[in-house]
C-alpha cells in the first residue's frame, strides 16, 4: 500500500478527511497527520510518505514552504495542495514547486477518490519503468564491461590522445579523474596440462571471478576489468600519497580471495608503477606486461614488481656451468609458456630465460643441451594440436641447432623464431576451437532465442563450455555482448511480427522472449527509439 501524509490546520477538517475517506480501499495507508508544515516536516522525514496532501495556508510554515522543502529531499513523492484560495498566483506557485493537484475547498469524497486513484496509477507506472530500466540495465551490465575493455585497449595502445581519452570515457560513463594511476595485472587460469581445458572451468573459477568484482566495484579508486579469458587488470587512480596504500589493499585483497582456491587455480600478479598522466599509461601497461612475462621463472611467486624480476634473473652470479641451477632449465618452464604464453611475452620471455644461465652459455655441452631441450619440449608439446616434427620444424632446423649451439650467439634468434612458431600454430588452433564453439552457439541461440529463459550460461552448458570462455570468444568475434546479440534478433523478429502479422503486442512479447509484454514494450522502445504500436504505424 501506498503511505498518505495530511498536513490542515483546522482540526474539523483534517479529522473529516481521517475518517471519511476510505484510504485502504483507494490502496492507501494513513500514516500521519500535522496541523501545520512545522510541525510535518519532522514526521514526514522520517515516514517518507509517498503522497502529501497539504492546505496551503497555516501558521508556521504553510504548505507551498513545505511542499518546496520536500519536493527537494524526496524527489518522487506526489503532492495535493487544498486550498479555499481560488487565486492564479497560488496555482502558478504550486506548479513551480512540481505540485501533483491543486484542490479548493470544500473537497468531495468522489473528487479526493478520482485524485488518489489517478495518482495511484501515476505511481505504479512509474515504480514499473524504473523496475524495467533496473532490469534493463543489469542485463547491459556485460556491454558496459565489453566498452570498457574495448576502451582501456586503445587507451594501453597509446591510439588516444588526453582530449579522446576523456571524451571517449565520458560515452561510457567512466570516470578517470585522479592525479595518479597505476596498473596490477592478474593472471588467474586452471591448472591444467590439456590446452583443451581451456575451455572449461573447475568449481571455483566463477566464485573467485565474482568476489574480485564485487570487491573492486565498491571503491571508486578501483577500475577492474577483464582482458580475456584469464587476464585481469585493475586501475588504480588517486592522489599520489594514496597510491602505496591503495595498491598494498589491492594486492591483499587479490591473494586473499584467490588463495580460497590454489589448489585449482593459478594466479600471479604483476605490479606497475605509478605514473602521474593518463598519457603514461601506455608506458606502465608495457613494463607490467614485462613483468608479467617472468611468471613462468617462478611459479610459487604469486607477487611480481619490477624488483623481483631483477632477484629472478641474477645471471651475473653464475661462474660455470656446474653451477647453473637445474630449476631454470626445467622443461616445465617452456612448457608452461607454450600452454600460457601470449605472442607479445615471447622476447621478454627468451630475454629472461637466458638471463637466468648467462655464464654457462660459455659452455658447448650446456649450449647444445639447452637448445635441444627447448627443441624437444616443443615438439612434445605440438603433437597435442596433432602437429607432428615433420610439419612443425622447417627443413633447416638442424643446421639452425647447430649455428646456434656453435657460437652461442644465436640461441635467442633461435628461441623467438621457434616459440613464434609454435604459438602461432597454438593460436591457430585455438582460435578454430573458439569459432567451432561459437558457431554451435550462434546455432543454439538461433533455435532457443524465443525462450525466456536463455542465458549466456545456459548457451554455455549446451554447447559443452564455460560461461567465461563462451562469452570471451563471442565479444571478440561478434563485436557485441550475448545481451546485445540476442535482444537485437529478438527486436528483429518482434519488427517483422509487427509488419507481417496482425498479432496484439503480448503475444509478440511470448514469441520473442518476454514473459512480461509491459517489459517487451519497454525493450523495444528503449533499443527502436518507439513502442511497438508506433512501430507497427510506421511513426
């Protein structure tokens, strides 16, 4: 029920209006009364009615003071001002101060009735819209996060400039200010040996996901996104005494949500560090992706700054090759950057990985066994993809083996050239599995639209994937949400059923996957630009 406030200050009449009108029957419930605008607007602060009605003058405060006075501090509540005054100027005064009905005295039970009812019915259309505008905006929540990750790329690439990047920003509703930023990366996958398994994920994964969220969405100093289907980056913006604070909180909170679930899962964290322009971003988006390259060299550090890459890599320490230590040549390393690797950590990658054993590269024996380790490990690791030795290496690998491991200065060319190959051939194959999936995606949301009940998720399950990779690999092919992609078809063939058909609107809703017709209408004019009755007469 709707709550009533009556402000009069003659008592016949404000105990008339008490008892003679029947509140609960009109939807209403009488919650309070004051004999003036003094002495009402206490309680009505703390009842917060939904509708006021008030005579304009009485001692104290009179009505329009307080309607102007509450019009202000609960925006939505519905004012009746009675009045015996049957002068313009009041009227004119009441409508500026957005005044629902003006009343004069005396006021009959069936005048006061049509008004309560007719606001009744103002209240509940307008409490539904923002129902359906709340509904509306928690489903284009993915679009929001797609236009962020699509912005942040051009803003990390450098293609923006200030001006753009405001502007841009603006469009998104995204707010940038802050004279310092910095930038923390988060690589969180399964554990896993398959490639394959990429596209699943194990219980947890979804858990950790939506705690990063929930956890970074309440700070505005805080703006996390998601890069792809196992990065993660959160910007840090503030003042620059902050910013040391703000990212020890970040970090604290990243290890504690991921650790609930290490078993499954890995994670590392690669730290920026602050700089004083947007213009700079590009330069920390670079230099923490090289220190996110060196995760494989340690894969017990979950934490990595610019300084443990440097305690990672001490290769000036090293004397022979009897002293070289075996963890830095363990194939898992190039295993691990075969299966998680991105083509643009490839030199920083070699960079490091020879670093660690720079001394014992004097050596033929170590040359000759680190190149055929990182030979074999590959080769291993393609026939996974089902591409075998022959088809993987070019014709002159073995003169390439031998030139490199000859004289030594040769085993980063070497390196980049095979581990571009590789990743490429992984890509490639990745990306087919990706276009497989989607296409039998595309196919079921095709055959399913219709249905109330499609999700992301549920598209997910029936093709044999996870939500996260399902939803990764249709942003980036589509160019466009789920959300988007499926209200579009669905406003599609609501458009053809309007021109085509004589069908009401609410069977159209059914047709098209609203259960709700108050709620289709409300989609369709949201994302057409009219309703569907305009639609249909071509307004």
């Amino acid at each position: 029920m709707l709550k009533v406030f009556l402000v009069e200050d003659e008592s016949i009449v404000r105990e008339g209006l008490k008892k003679n009108i029947p509140w609960q029957e009109y939807g209403y419930q009488f919650t309070g009364e004051a004999s003036d605008g003094e002495m009402a607007l206490p309680m009505i602060r703390k009842i917060r009615p939904d509708v006021l009605i008030t005579d304009i003058k009485m001692p104290f405060m009179d009505g329009l003071a307080l309607s102007q006075i509450v019009t202000q501090e609960i925006p939505e509540i519905k004012i009746v001002i009675i009045s015996g005054y049957d002068e313009f100027e009041y009227a004119q005064q009441a409508i500026r101060v957005g005044v629902e009905q003006y009343l004069l005295k005396p006021i009959t039970k069936g005048t006061l009735r049509k008004v309560l009812l007719e606001i009744r019915e103002k209240i509940e259309s307008e409490q539904e819209q923002k129902n359906y505008l709340e509904t509306f905006q928690n489903e284009m929540k993915e679009y929001e996060n797609y236009a962020r990750r699509s912005f942040l790329e051009k803003v990390f690439s450098g293609v923006f400039s200030v001006q753009q990047i405001y502007e841009e920003a603006a469009k998104i509703s995204l707010n940038l200010d802050g004279p310092c930023y910095n930038l923390i990366l988060l690589n969180l996958q399964v554990k896993r040996q398959n490639p394959e398994y990429i596209m699943q994920e194990p219980e947890g994964m979804s858990e950790v996901r939506e705690a990063l969220f929930r956890f970074f969405l309440r700070f505005p100093q805080y703006l996390i996104f998601q890069w792809n289907v196992s990065l993660y980056g959160v910007l840090i913006k503030g003042e620059t005494e902050q910013m040391e604070a703000l990212k020890e909180q970040c970090i604290h909170n990243i290890e504690k949500i991921c650790s609930q679930q290490e078993i499954s899962l890995e994670w590392c964290v690669a730290v920026g560090n602050p700089v004083e322009r947007l213009s700079l971003l590009p330069e920390c988006y670079a230099k923490v992706n090289h220190i996110l390259a060196h995760r494989f060299f340690n894969s017990q550090r979950h934490i990595l700054t610019e300084k443990d890459v440097e305690e990672l890599l001490p290769g000036k320490d090293l004397k022979s090759f009897a002293s070289v230590d075996s963890a830095k040549v363990n194939p898992d390393i190039i295993q691990g950057f075969l299966r998680e690797g991105k083509q643009a950590e490839i030199k920083d990658f070699v960079d490091g990985y020879l670093a660690g054993v720079k001394e014992a590269l004097e050596s033929r024996l170590f040359r000759d066994y680190l190149l055929l380790n990182i030979r074999f490990t590959t080769i291993n690791y393609m026939q996974i993809f089902g591409v075998c030795q022959q088809d993987f290496l070019p014709e002159d690998d073995d003169r390439k083996v031998h030139d490199a491991s000859a004289s030594g200065g040769n085993i980063d060319v070497y390196m980049l050239e095979l581990l571009e190959r590789a990743l490429t051939l992984r890509d490639r194959e990745s990306e087919n599995q990706g276009k497989r999936a989607l296409k039998k995606g595309l196919k079921y949301i095709e055959e399913n639209f219709s249905d109330e009940s499609l999700s992301l998720n549920s598209v997910a399950g029936a093709i044999g994937v996870s939500g996260n990779y399902f939803s990764s690999i249709f942003s980036q092919e589509m160019q466009m949400t789920f959300i988007e992609f499926v209200t579009k078809k669905r406003m599609e063939k609501a458009k053809k059923l309007l021109i085509q058909t004589q069908l009401h609107s609410n069977e159209i809703a059914g047709k098209v996957g609203y259960k709700d017709p108050h709620y289709f209408s409300f989609v369709f004019k949201k994302t057409v630009g009219c309703t569907p009755r305009e639609y249909r007469n071509g307004k």
